[in-house]
C-alpha cells in the first residue's frame, strides 16, 4: 500500500512538472489593441489621438480653376496684386500694368490642402491648434515665368483661454464671403497676430489684436514711374510704379471689435490704428533711410449678415462698409487675402509703324502721397460692399456680390489722382454629391478715374519733377471655373 502511495504522488509531480514547462512554451497574451475613439465634445469628424485625451480633426480639399482675364483665386488682372496677368514668359518688356501679346488668356491651377484641427480640454478652456497647408501648380507660377509647382500656406493658430497666437483672419474682418473671388470692396486679410477674446455670453464678444503692420502696408509714394515715357508709354521692363519712402515698420497695428452672433445672423464693428512711417528725403537735407517721421493712420468698418431661411434653407444676405485714412489696405483693393496692391488698373497698348499707344488706367494705391516739401500726407477712402446667397435646390446656389471702393490722395500734392473701382459678379455652384461643388463666376471690375490717361508730373527724391503715365479708366471682364472636393 506503501508502495502504490508513492507511485501515485510521483506520477501526480511529475504530471504537474510537464504541465508547467508546457505552459511555460505558450506566448503570453497580446494586451488589447487600443482602437481609435469618436471624439463628440468638438462636433462631427474628431477623434483622440490614441493614448492622449487630445481630439484631432483632419480634413482638406483637392481643386481645379481655370481663370480668363484673371489669376488665382479669381482675382481679375486689374490690380499690381495680380501682376502674374500681365507678363508672360515671353521676352515682351511690358510689364503690370500694360496689357499687351504676351499676357495669357487664361491660366490654370490645381491645388491640394490638408489642414488639422487639434483640441484638449485643461482647466482653463479649450486648447487648441489649428494648420492648414498644402501645394499647387500653376501654369505660370509668376509675373515672367513659366509653370511650375509650389508650396501653399494658409493658417496657423494656436487658440487657449481667450488668446490667439498666429496667423490667421484679421479681426478686423468678419471672414464672410459668398463668391469665389477676393472682392475687392471690403477688407478680408489673413494676417499675424496676438489677439484675446472676452466672450460676455449671449453671442456678445469683443477682441483686442495686435496684428503685423506689414500685411496692412501698401508704401509711402514720392515719385512716379523710375523710366521716362516714350511715346506717352513707359518701357521699363518693371511696369509702372513708384518709388516707395515706407520706412521699417515700429509698432502693429492695433485691432479692435464688438461682434454679436445670434440666430438671426451676426454683426461687428471693427476699428484699427496704423503706422505710417516715412523716410526723410535729400532735398530736405537727409539721406533716405537716415532719418525718418510717423503718423497714424486709421479705419473703422462694419459688417452685417442676416440669415434667410424663409426663403431657402441657407439663405443669407451680408452687407459690409468701411473708412480709412492712410490705412488703404482695410479698404480692400487687391483681390486676395494674402497681398497688397500698389497700383490699380490695365493698360491696352496698340503699335501703329514705330509709335505705342495706349489706353485704359492707371492709378497707384499708397498708404501716404509727398506733398511740395516732400512731406508725406495721409490718403483716404471709404468702401461698400453687398452679398446675397440663394439655394435653388440643397444641390444649387448662386451668389450675387456688388462693390464699390472710392480713393483719395491728398489736395497739397502735385495732380491728385483719385479714383473709384466698382464690381459686379455672380456665380453658381452645383453640389451633385456631398462635398462636391463644380461651380462658375462671371465678374465686372470698372476703373474710373478724375483724370485721363497722361503724362504727370511727380516729384523726385531729390526735389525735382518726373513725368509718368498715369489717370484714364477702364473695365474688364473676369470669370472661370472650379472643380473642388472638400474632405
């Protein structure tokens, strides 16, 4: 009995021994994949980063335009902003604003964006990043150049407690804009900034940004073209311009707002200080760039929109208006949110045996004019501008945009040349599938001057006059299409 005990108790260990090597040669068990999560404190399309409480949101677009009489995005070559229209990658020596064989008739262009909206919820409200980038290619990437690639940046923003470090939309601006141009009444600029929010409940909010003067600066003009005419036309292979006596920029501007968000639409009023720093001229007895004065420039804008849903679901209609002296950039004027024009209008120019002529207009855009004593004195302009959108079906709309801008330079000054621009346009918008929209945009821009195209004197960075061509009006037709998939 013995026996049989320890033949049983040893049989037992050594079932137990080989039972725990063969558990031994097993795999250990995979700890569970982390799946991604929705994230819906943010809305639709965010997710967390896996392993972090940080939701991210990424999304895009793939475009296609084509653009007559017009450069991207739709703005109509009527503007030094778009001075790619005006010089083709030919060997012609006439440049904005003189429209001649070697401008194109149309252009294309394809662009592709990707942008990231990261949120993380602290103790002190949300923190947030925001990047939108890409690239694109145009079939003539600049003013003498021929097709080529590059790279496309749009946003970049950090967002926490009221605070907004970055680039981003001018709080100037309300942002709004139903067509597919930049018009070019109303102030709509991306810029950099360090700006705080107080939000006072009940859509009520008010900003306070310092924003960098060099996106808002258009220059201090003194003299006219830097080649004399031949035959009332300059040749100069850089166009007509001036001689810009902006000094380095030493303060942002300042940007304030009052904004109401409620069902029925949205309201703002927006208010901005401007620096406009001048440098001293040598007949005044300094060297340009050794000596320098300042003035302050201003603008003060307002902005409404009013939701229509009686009349379709999406409907709305914005009005915005705006003032400026010696601040021309808040008026508008250059067809995009990330430029600044100098100069507006087009120049036709005819050829008969060895003489040039030429007609339409020319005038320059300048933040301050030299007066007599080479003293620089503020311009100033209003603007006005109306948008209103319309859903045929949940698949179609159309928008109709009307503007009209009015500059002025100073009285004290050798001509004065004033000018009023004002635009029509309209554009429909097929959306056959979510998040595709195959639309097209026809749009007028008139250029209408207080003086006819000629020569006028301007004076010299020494005390002297030069003659240049300058004054008239003109119009021109613009438009295109696009094809573009939002994701």
């Amino acid at each position: 009995m013995k026996m049989v005990k320890s033949l049983l108790l040893g049989s037992a260990a050594g079932l137990v021994a080989v039972a725990g090597a063969q558990a031994a040669d097993l795999p250990v068990k995979a700890k569970a994949v982390e799946y991604v999560k929705v994230c819906s404190a943010y809305g639709a399309g965010y997710f967390y980063i896996p392993g972090t409480d940080t939701c991210i949101k990424i999304g895009g677009y793939a475009r296609f335009d084509t653009y007559v009489n017009a450069v991207g995005t739709f703005n109509p070559a009527i503007s030094s902003a778009a001075g790619t229209a005006f010089n083709g990658p030919g060997v012609g020596n006439l440049a904005y604003p003189f429209s001649d064989a070697d401008d194109a008739d149309y252009l294309t262009r394809v662009r592709g964006v990707f942008d990231m909206d990261a949120r993380t919820q602290t103790d002190y409200g949300t923190l947030r990043s925001y990047v939108r980038f890409g690239a694109e290619w145009n079939s003539q990437a600049g003013a003498g150049s021929g097709p080529n690639s590059g790279v496309y940046f749009e946003r970049a923003f950090i967002q926490f407690s009221g605070f907004t470090f970055g680039y981003t939309q001018s709080f100037f601006d309300t942002g709004l804009n139903y067509m597919l141009t930049t018009p070019y009444a109303g102030s709509n600029t991306w810029t950099t900034m360090l700006a705080y929010t107080a939000q006072f409940g009940n859509g009520f909010s008010a900003t306070l940004s310092l924003e960098d003067a060099a996106n808002r600066t258009t220059g201090v003009q003194l003299t006219g073209a830097t080649a004399q005419p031949v035959f009332n036309v300059s040749t100069t292979a850089t166009g007509l311009g001036y001689t810009n006596f902006q000094g380095g920029q030493q303060a942002p501007d300042i940007v304030a707002n009052l904004r109401l968000d409620q069902a029925w639409g949205s309201a703002q009023l927006s208010g901005a200080l401007h620096q406009v720093v001048s440098l001293q001229t040598l007949y005044n007895g300094f060297f340009p760039g050794a000596a320098s004065t300042d003035q302050w420039g201003w603008a003060i804008g307002g902005a409404v929109e009013f939701k229509l849903p009686f009349l379709a679901a999406g409907d709305s209609i914005f009005f915005q208006a705006g003032y400026e002296q010696g601040a021309a950039a808040y008026l508008g004027l250059s067809g995009t949110a990330q430029g600044r024009a100098v100069g507006v209008g087009s120049i036709d120019i005819t050829q008969v045996g060895g003489s040039l002529f030429a007609n339409g207009a020319f005038y320059t855009v300048a933040d301050a004019v030299a007066d007599l004593f080479g003293q620089p004195a503020l311009t100033s302009g209003w603007s006005l501008q109306g948008q209103f959108r319309h859903y045929w079906t949940p698949g179609l709309r159309s928008a109709l945009y009307a503007g009209y801008v009015s500059y002025e330079t100073p009285d004290n000054i050798v001509a004065a040349f004033n000018f009023n621009m004002w635009q029509v346009g309209v554009n429909t918008i097929w959306s056959p599938v979510k998040n595709l929209d195959i639309g097209a945009e026809v749009l007028y821009s008139k250029v209408d001057g207080s003086v006819p195209l000629g020569n006028y004197a301007a004076i010299t960075e020494t005390g002297g006059t030069r003659f240049s061509l300058a004054g008239g009006s003109t119009d021109i037709w613009s438009g295109g299409i696009r094809v573009q998939r939002n994701f």
